[in-house]
C-alpha cells in the first residue's frame, strides 16, 4: 500500500511516498516558500534516481498540493501515482484524538477547538486535510497525533494542579508531543543496542527548531517535557516553553494587550530568539556566542542547562538511567549542544567519547565510552515512516466498506 506523508509548514510543503509493505520510500520532495513570486519545487523518485527542480509561483498550499499530485501521477503510472492513504502527523486533537484515527468530520472539529492551545500547528493541517479530501476524494486519511504515544503516561505525570472542571470541561492535562520521534526513537535504541526495550530506561532528546525529552520505560513513554500545548516545556526556536502563568496576567495587564496578542508573543517572539534577541537558530547563536555575544551565549546556556536538568529528573522518574539519545536538528547534528548537556552527567553513569561525538558521521551510533554505564547514541529519526506504519494500522484495523 502507498502512503503519502506530507509535512506542511505554514509556507511549505515536504512530502514522502512509503510503500507500507517492505517501508520503502518511492518518492520524495518538497515546495518551499509557498506564496511567493518564485517558489522552489523538489521532487526526486527512487526508480529513476533522478531529482527535479523548478521555480514557480505557488500561491497557496491548495495549489501545492495539486502539484504534488499531479508530479506522483506521472504519464504511465497508476492514478494519483497510485496513492492508497494520506498520513497526516497531526498535532493536537484533545482528550479524545490521543493516537491515530481516521480523518472525518468530527474529528477536524476537535482539532479547530484546540487550535488556540496550537496555533502555529493545527490550523495549516486543518486546511491541508480538507484539501487532500477534495484533491483526493475517496482516498482514506488517517491522523496520526504527536499525543498518541504519550497516552500511556500515569495519571500522576499528566495532571496540573487546577480545578477538576477544568480537567473534565477543557480537558487540561499534559498531552506531550514529538510523539512520531519519540515513538521511533523507542523502536529503533533496542534494534541498534541488540537489547530488548523490557526493562530498558531511556530518556529521548528530540532537539530542534522544536524540543522535547521523554523518559521512555519498557517502549512507553511515561513522561515528557511538553505538556497541554507544543508552546510548553524547554525553550523552542522563538516559543517561551513553560512559564509562570501570572508573568502573562501581568504582562497582559500592564501592556494593555489582548489574548490573541500575548500568544503571538510568546509563540513568534520568545525562546532562543526572545533571550537572544539575535535568532532562533541555534547555528547563528553559536557563531555569534563565538564571536562575544553575550545574549546569544546566554540562549544556548539556557537551553543546555534545561535539556541537563529535565534529563536529570527522568533518571530520578525512572529509577535510573540506561541510554541517552539525541534526535532532531539539534540533536543529531550540533555536536557542542550533545556534549554541552553531557558534561556534569559523569555522577549518573555517563561518559561521552569526546572524539566519537565531534566525528563527522551520518547515521545512528553510540558516541559514550566503551565503560559508560550510560549508553549515549545519535539517533536520526524517522518520523514519516512511524506515520506510515500507524496509517497502515489503521486502515488494517477499520472495517470494510
């Protein structure tokens, strides 16, 4: 079965084509800058090996789809170039979307009543999914939700202290996302350690543009740093991450600004960009730190120091500590933030290989010292085939029509 997994941005378009059965990817490509005067089309196939680019004018993601579609239906090729499934890795549903699900009508209105709580998430793949339902009629959608692997956290990780209505009413709980990296990150440690996940206690650093850490026991995710929204947890790219609720009440207040205002603050303004006030991007920080700029030294400092931090509760939450690893942008390629939230680690059983972790390597390693009681590794995760897999569960599971 074909799986079409796009990855949509607010002005771009990424996009994989799974073949579920033996998971191989059949087709790849992106459109960047979607909205623009010159648009940027790439799409590269695995039977002929060849890639394409062109410039265009792309004025919005319902056009960008329809290219996507018409480059995999190909002269010669099977309808739709032979898609059988679209695979959203959808944000947030609430209370009753934790996991993966058949897109429908009920479930796009749970996703637009949580779209104040993921504002920079769900409404692109509100809009996305109700496209693809015109593009492709009669083609079966399945969300795969970043909360679902998290629905196996204990009632005593996901509860806030607030009112029980709130609970009951909103649902007001932690959720956690990055549940398609986690998820993977959970398969894939055992399968390189040649170890089974029984017993294995894990702690998972997706860090990117967006950044979360789950304590992972025996597979299943039983805490993790984001909580009711993808704005909370460690600093993000340009997201505050959590925050004493009454610093809003009283910026609000004192600033005379409107709900719909603090929230584009704190989603658009914060994070390593707000504590910079340079970038968002840990590479422009890292050079400028180099270079004496002491807010760009103190947005990475931050940002270390809370990775350390929650990795040091999930080894209390676990019991101990058996493997550390780094997934994301971050995390698989910025070999200073690895060994930045590593050093001081040694008293858990850490000990990272200093040259392991500064070679210039692809693919998935370890990168501690043969004796460290703490296996540390790079992971690259593969979100895009998690949603494959999930999709294709899915649909094996739904009934006939």
């Amino acid at each position: 079965m074909r799986v079409l997994i796009p990855n949509l941005g607010s002005t771009s378009l990424k996009y994989q084509l799974i073949e579920s059965q033996n998971e191989e990817v059949l087709a790849r490509g992106k459109i960047d800058r979607i909205g623009g005067p010159e648009s940027q089309i790439i799409s590269w196939e695995a039977k002929s090996g060849q890639e394409s680019r062109a410039v265009a004018h792309v004025p919005d993601h319902r056009a960008a789809i329809r290219i996507l579609v018409d480059r995999l239906a190909r002269p010669g090729s099977k309808p739709n170039g032979g898609i059988a499934a679209v695979g959203f890795k959808a944000v947030h549903g609430g209370p009753h979307y934790c996991g993966s699900f058949l897109v429908n009508d009920d479930l796009l209105a749970a996703m637009q009543d949580f779209v104040p709580v993921a504002p920079v998430h769900n409404p692109v793949y509100i809009q996305a999914m109700e496209i693809f339902r015109e593009v492709l009629p009669g083609i079966p959608m399945v969300a795969v939700f970043e909360t679902g692997f998290h629905s196996t956290l204990p009632e005593r990780a996901y509860v806030y202290g607030v009112p029980g209505e709130w609970r009951e009413k909103y649902g007001v709980r932690r959720y956690g996302f990055h549940g398609s990296s986690h998820r993977y990150i959970a398969q894939r440690v055992p399968e390189v350690l040649h170890r089974p996940s029984d017993g294995l206690r894990l702690v998972s650093c997706h860090l990117g543009g967006s950044s979360s850490l789950c304590a992972i026991h025996n597979g299943k995710s039983v805490d993790t740093s984001m909580g009711f929204s993808p704005q909370s947890g460690l600093e993000q790219s340009s997201r505050s991450g959590d925050l004493d609720p009454f610093v809003i009440l009283q910026v609000m207040v004192k600033e005379k600004l409107a709900p719909h205002e603090v929230g584009h603050l704190l989603c658009k303004k914060s994070g390593l960009l707000g504590i910079s006030g340079l970038s968002n991007d840990v590479r422009d920080l890292d050079k400028a730190a180099a270079e004496g700029h002491a807010r760009a030294a103190l947005a990475l400092e931050v940002f270390v120091y809370e990775v350390k931090k929650h990795l040091g509760a999930y080894a209390a939450a676990l019991g101990g500590l058996d493997v550390v690893a780094f997934g994301g942008g971050i995390g698989e390629n910025s070999w200073r933030i690895r060994e930045q939230v590593c050093t001081g680690l040694e008293f858990l059983g850490l000990h990272l290989d200093s040259e392991a972790n500064r070679r210039p390597a692809h693919g998935d390693r370890i990168i501690s010292t043969p004796g460290s009681a703490v296996t540390v590794l790079v992971v690259y995760t593969n979100e895009e085939l998690m949603v494959a897999r999930e999709t294709a569960k899915v649909l094996a599971a739904a009934p006939a029509a």
